[in-house]
C-alpha cells in the first residue's frame, strides 16, 4: 500500500512542477511578444494622407511616406498615350500603366521617389527639374531614366520605381500605406 501512495505522490509533484513551469513559461513569452509590436508612433507613420485637390494635369508633387519621398502624378491624356504606347514585353521591369495605378484613376501615379539602383531620389517630381529622355523621371547619380510610368527605360536601375499600397479616400484625397 505504501508503494501506491509514493507513486501517486510523485506524479502529483511531477504535475505541479510541469504546471509552475508552463505558467511562468507564458508569464516570460507574453512580455516578450508584446514588446516586439510597434509603438503608437510607429503606428502612425505607417500611412499617410495626401490632399491630390490642387495638382494639375503633368504635375507631379513630392511627398514622404515612412521617412521616404513619394512623387504624386497627375498624367496628362499625352502621358497616358505614351505610356499605353510602349510594349510592356521590351522593358526591363514589364508592367503596363494600368498596372501601375488604379482603375478608373489611372491618370494618378503613386510611386516611391527612391530609385531602386542604390537609392538615391530620382528628378522630375518638382517644377522645373530634369525629367530624363523619356519624360519621367531621371536619376542624378548613376543616370537611370524613367518614363512617364515611372518604368525604368535606361541606366543601371534594376526595376521600376515602387508603387506603394494606396487607396482613394475621396475624389481630393489619397492615402497612402
């Protein structure tokens, strides 16, 4: 009878001892895992609104998204032609125009102002700067030029400039992230 009691009395110990382990196991992961999410400022960085109201057909602004620039383009009907012109298939980076922006709106381009050769911040967003060859956008550094649809078209830049994730908001209002 004595050998019963001492076997039911070490599972009990094994049980408590696995039982202290797992809660204090959780009261260690718990912490751990919340202090790896992103602070409210972070939090609030992470999109950002852009009032489109007073950007004129072939103008384009600068913005900053996440500490990073951002061009804002209002095509004009002749951009969107050339654009539409070119064969995606010839390009480096083949996207179309439509896929660049959003139905109904495809006048509007949104793309990140980094130029993806090794991140410098391309000309052709403000008024007066160089626009490259092709009428886009032209990078300083190395020379990678863009076209109308942000399309890399010449010079050591791998891909086209990002298009960030963006929704209309309303009519005058995007938003970015």
């Amino acid at each position: 009878m004595a050998e019963t009691e001492g076997v039911r009395r070490r599972d009990f110990i094994n049980i408590a001892a696995v039982s202290a382990a797992g809660v204090a196991g959780v009261g260690i992961v718990i912490p751990l895992i919340s202090q790896m999410s992103a602070s409210a400022d972070v939090l609030a960085a992470s999109s950002t609104e852009i009032d489109i109201s007073a950007i004129q057909p072939g103008q384009a602004i600068k913005a900053i998204f996440r500490k990073q620039p951002v061009f804002v383009r209002n095509l004009t009907p002749k951009e969107i032609e050339e654009a539409n012109a070119v064969d995606a298939s010839s390009l480096r980076d083949p996207q179309t125009l439509a896929e660049r922006t959003k139905e109904g709106k495809e006048n509007w381009l949104i793309t990140m102002g980094v130029c993806t050769h090794l991140g410098c911040v391309p000309l052709g967003a403000g008024e007066g700067e160089v626009k490259g060859e092709f009428g886009g956008y032209f990078c300083p550094c190395h020379g990678s030029s863009y076209d109308t649809a942000a399309r890399i078209r010449k010079g050591p830049a791998p891909s086209n400039l990002e298009v960030p994730e963006y929704e209309f908001s309303s009519d005058t209002v995007v938003k970015i992230g």
